[in-house]
C-alpha cells in the first residue's frame, strides 16, 4: 500500500497501529518507520518525498494523551513534526468535559504557533 501511495497520493496518513489500545511509543515507532518506508519508495520512482503530504491520526488512548494539557499537545506534535508528519488529525475528546478547557487553549494559543 505505501508503494501506491507513494506512486499516487497526494497525502499519505498513518494512524500508528491496527490495535487502538497500542501504548504511544509504539504507535510513534511504527509511524516513524513508515515515514521512513514512504519517502524511500518516493526516492526510488523519481519523486521528492516532499512532495507528498504525510499526515498522522490520533485517535483513542493517543488522543487523550495529547489533550492531556497544552506542554504534551505541543510536545507530540513536534515530535511526530520531526519525523515528517507535516499534517495532524485529532478525535477531539469532546466527551471528557476537562479536555475542553485544554482543547480551546490549543486551539486558540498552541496551533498557530506550530504552523
């Protein structure tokens, strides 16, 4: 599959791992092996990797952790930023009340500044 992204796709996405309950350094580990794979495959028909997206879904236990608090949302980002993750999408925790106050202060205070 990542051989015909990498022929084809505009934007390639990751979720990390078939299992949801999968612990976050290996959700991380497997993205960044697959980032790794994608952009080979990318250089091995002609193209820049660059020039395909690579975005990431969180979801599950991974989006909670990263609604934890504004530091661990801002800390996971560039973490999976330094792999090449160039695009992020989040199940918002919208049904744990606390994570609300957190999500708009990412949303309002910590999303700009990663752009």
């Amino acid at each position: 599959m990542l051989k015909i992204a990498a022929q084809y796709a505009d934007t390639w996405n990751s979720y990390g791992s078939t299992d949801w309950r999968a612990p976050a350094d290996i959700i991380f580990e497997n993205t960044k092996t697959r980032v790794e794979l994608i952009d080979k495959y990318c250089e091995d028909i002609g193209r820049n990797p660059e020039s395909l997206s690579h975005s990431m879904l969180f979801y599950s236990k991974n989006s909670l952790k990263i609604f934890k608090n504004e530091e661990n949302f801002s800390k996971i980002v560039r973490q999976y930023q330094g792999i090449g993750i160039d695009e992020f999408i989040f199940y918002l925790p919208f049904y744990e009340s606390e994570k609300r106050s957190v999500l708009n202060k990412v949303a309002e205070d910590i999303i700009p500044s990663l752009r």
